[in-house]
C-alpha cells in the first residue's frame, strides 16, 4: 500500500470514528425518558446513565493516549472501537438500570481509547503542511455526529425504542474494525519501550472523578468537599508526576512548552463557555417560545451544521496561516456569538437566535481546528497520543464546567423547582446571566489563545523536518518492525 492510500486510509477510520461517539452521546439524551419509563429509575439515576459515560471517558483519555505512545495508536485504537462496538450490544440488551450504567461506563472507556488515538493517527501520517486540514475533515465529523444525535436519536426512540440508539451504532463500528485491519497497515509507538505510570493514573482518575462528579452536584455543599477532594489529589498527582521517570502526563510540556500550554487552556476555556449553549437554549424555545422539541431541535442544528461546513477550511487555513491566529480570530468570533444572546428576551424572534447562531458556530469552527493543529504539532512524535488525550480532556472538563455554571446560576436564581410560567423572567434572566459569564470567559480565551506563540517558531526550534524515510514509516511501512 503506498502513501497515499494510507493517509486515505486514516483520514477515514478517524473520520468515521469521531462521526460515531459524539453521535452516541447526544442521541442518548433523547432515549433517557424511554429509558426511564421502562425501567422505572428515578432521575438522579438516570443522570448516571449519561454522566458514567462522560467521566469514565474523561479519566482514561490521557492514560490511554500514552498507553498509546508505548504500545501502538492503532492497537489501542482498534480495541478501543472493539469494546465500543461490544458494551453498545450490551447496553442495547440490558435488562436493568444498574447493567446499562455498568455498560455506559465500559462505552465511555472505548470512546476515550478511540478518542485519543484517532487524531493521534491522524498527525502520525500526515505531514506538517497537510496536517490542519485532515484535522479540520475530522473535527467535521465530529459536528455531524452532533447534528445527527438528537434527530435520529429521536426518530429511533420514537419508531425503533431506546434500544435501537445503541444497535444502530454497531455496523459503524464494525466497518471501522474492517477499515483498520485490511487498509491500514503498520504501526506507530514512538515511546515504545517506556515504563506505564499506574501510581499516576490512579491519582489522575480519582481527582478527575472526584471533582467533575462535584461539578455535577453543584451547588449542594457534597460538591465543594468532592472538588475539595479532587484538588487535593490532583496536587498529590502534580508531585508524584514531578518525581517519576516516565510521567503519564508530561508535566513539562505544560511548564516549558508555550504553545502547547495556552492551546490547551484556550481549549478548556472554549468548551467551558460554549457547552451549555444546548442546554439553555432548549430551555428557553422550549419554555419562553413555546415550541415543541423537535422544532427547537432544528433551530439548534444551525449552529454545528455551520461548524462541520467551516471546519475544513479553518484547518486548511491553519496549515498556511499561524493556528494562533486563525483560533484567535475564532474564539473572538464566538464571543459575538455568546454576546448576543446576553440579550434574550421574550419577545426575541427566532430569526435572530438563528443568525446568532450562525455566528456562533461559524467562530467554533475557526477556533477548534487550528487549536487542535496546534497542540498535536507542537509535541514530539512520541508525545502525540498524550496530547490528543489532552485534546479531549480538555473537552469534557469544559463540558462538566460549563455544565455547573448554568446549574449554579439557575439554582441561585431560580432554586430547585419545577420551571412553570410564574418562573419564566428568572429563567430569562438567568440565561442571560449565564451568558454573561460565558462572555467573560471567552474574553479570557482570547487572551490565552493570542499569547500562545508561534507554532511553526516553536516548530522550527525544536524539530527538524521530516525526511522522506520518517515519512515513509509514518505510513506505516515498516511492519516487520511491529511499530
């Protein structure tokens, strides 16, 4: 198989994989009244049923990201969409609320195994000048999967039951398995050879678990001694990380790396702020608007439909233009975005949530591209499944983040009862508060992706450029070499 073949080859196995977990996790969130109903759970557990396949998604990805770097992209990629592909058969035939929970729980560890890998496969075949546009093709695939989640998923529960959400995801993951082993040959482990940190995993996973779990319970007073915990043991990490010949997180391309430092905070902060905009807006069409959810539903495609339009051009453009300054320019864009609707209000028409949200999602896809460029290109090779990990727990952090400010607001404001109309003008103004601080943070995005640093400086001091036989293994020709 030549060169190119193979870069098609990867481009496609990424873009199919990233298609088929964001698909998973907002088609679920349509299933979970059927779910409820069938197995007469209660919401706090049925809240598990989403968050179990979000934290235990954010806990694995920089373990299995370096799990990666030591023992192959692909093989961990391939068991990855292996028990993705299993624990959605599972869930599709569980037969309690505990078993599907337990199920979610090994989904979300396939995600994270195919998450911080896919890209990771990406940069690994494709050159410098190449890289930002593949890039961008499969962040794409990314917001179709979230377009197509709440639709289909609505369309299957509705005609298909619950269950059909989880089957239908199987032949994906069956054609990506056939994808990988018959068109994808070679393998890439640059760390190989390297100790694994268990010691640090573990006290990365408990301060992840114990302060996204005290995100989710905010504002009662169990969060604050959760996320307490958390920081603790995250300080516990930080010095043990310090301490260890082969760190699961290399905690020194955070104190010495500029660019990869602030790409991953301008992405944390992104993802902080932009979030909840799902959420609060259903909320507010729903409620203040009045309409039904399925015509709120095609209101809030316009924004990801624009994202995955504008997401390959934006890493095209990354590929000949700073990332910096495309992302910059993006995260600024999102601010507008953000800011208009700091100005909701009753009589706001729908035409003007729309636009709003065109711009919203327009700004999303110059940021996230070129900012993913960014923080993959600016590791050594053996670093690039680490940092794609980084690239998604940067992700469901803001996730949980944005998530918590939107439940603080809304608890201040309007506390814990039902949303009736004597309650509208504090949900109009708690959106907008919401918003508010989102803006504030944004601002505080633009300042941390501006002063990143050159990625092709950075690039240029650090690397030398690639030879035509380090492209060649790249692709993966030297399979007698099982790396």
């Amino acid at each position: 198989m030549n060169e190119r073949e193979s870069k098609r080859a990867a481009l496609l196995i990424a873009t199919l994989s990233s298609l088929l977990t964001p698909f998973m996790g907002s088609s679920v969130n349509l299933a979970l009244p059927s779910i409820a109903k069938e197995f007469g759970i209660n919401a706090v557990v049925l809240s598990w049923v989403a968050t179990s396949y979000l934290l235990a998604a954010a806990v694995s990805l920089v373990p299995f990201g370096r799990l990666a770097d030591i023992y192959g992209r692909k093989r961990v990629f391939t068991q990855g969409v292996i028990l993705f592909t299993i624990s959605s058969f599972l869930s599709a035939m569980a037969t309690s609320g505990f078993m599907l929970i337990v199920c979610r729980v090994f989904q979300g560890i396939g995600s994270a195994m195919i998450f911080a890998t896919g890209i990771a496969i990406l940069t690994s075949v494709f050159p410098p000048h190449e890289r930002g546009k593949a890039i961008g093709i499969n962040i794409a695939a990314v917001y179709i999967g979230l377009s197509l989640g709440p639709f289909l998923g609505g369309l299957l529960t509705q005609h298909c039951t619950w269950r059909s959400v989880f089957l239908v995801t199987i032949p994906l993951g069956l054609l990506i398995i056939a994808v990988v082993r018959w068109r994808l040959p070679g393998e890439w482990a640059e760390a190989g050879g390297e100790a694994f940190d268990i010691p640090g995993t573990i006290f990365y996973g408990l301060s992840l678990v114990a302060i996204m779990a005290g995100l989710s319970l905010l504002p009662a007073m169990m969060s604050l001694v959760l996320i307490l915990c958390g920081v603790i043991s995250f300080l516990v990490f930080v010095v043990w990380e310090m301490h260890t010949a082969h760190p699961v997180l290399n905690l020194a391309l955070f104190m010495s790396n500029r660019v990869f430092a602030f790409s991953n905070l301008a992405a944390l902060i992104n993802y902080s702020a932009t979030f909840a905009v799902t959420f609060l807006l259903s909320l507010y069409l729903q409620h203040i608007k009045a309409l039904s959810p399925q015509n709120a539903g095609l209101i809030m495609v316009a924004q990801p439909l624009v994202q995955a339009a504008f997401s390959p051009l934006a890493g095209s453009l990354s590929d000949r233009i700073e990332p910096r300054i495309v992302a910059s320019a993006g995260m600024f864009i999102t601010t507008i975005g953000l800011g208009c609707f700091t100005m909701l209000a009753e009589a706001t028409t729908v035409l003007f949530i729309v636009g709003s949200l065109v711009v919203l999602g327009f700004g999303l896809a110059l940021f996230a591209s070129p900012n993913t460029n960014a923080i993959i290109g600016s590791v050594e090779r053996k670093y690039y499944g680490l940092a794609s990990g980084s690239v998604g727990t940067m992700r469901l952090v803001g996730m949980m983040i944005s998530m918590g400010i939107a439940t603080l607001v809304f608890a201040v404001l309007i506390g814990r009862v039902p949303i009736t109309v004597e309650v509208y003008p504090s949900l109009i103004k708690g959106t907008r508060v919401a918003f508010t601080i989102f803006v504030i943070l944004c601002l505080g995005g633009i300042a941390a992706s501006s002063v990143r640093g050159r990625l092709r400086a950075h690039n240029n001091s650090n690397t030398t450029a690639p030879s035509a036989a380090s492209i060649r293994e790249s692709t993966g020709i030297h399979e007698k070499e099982g790396r």
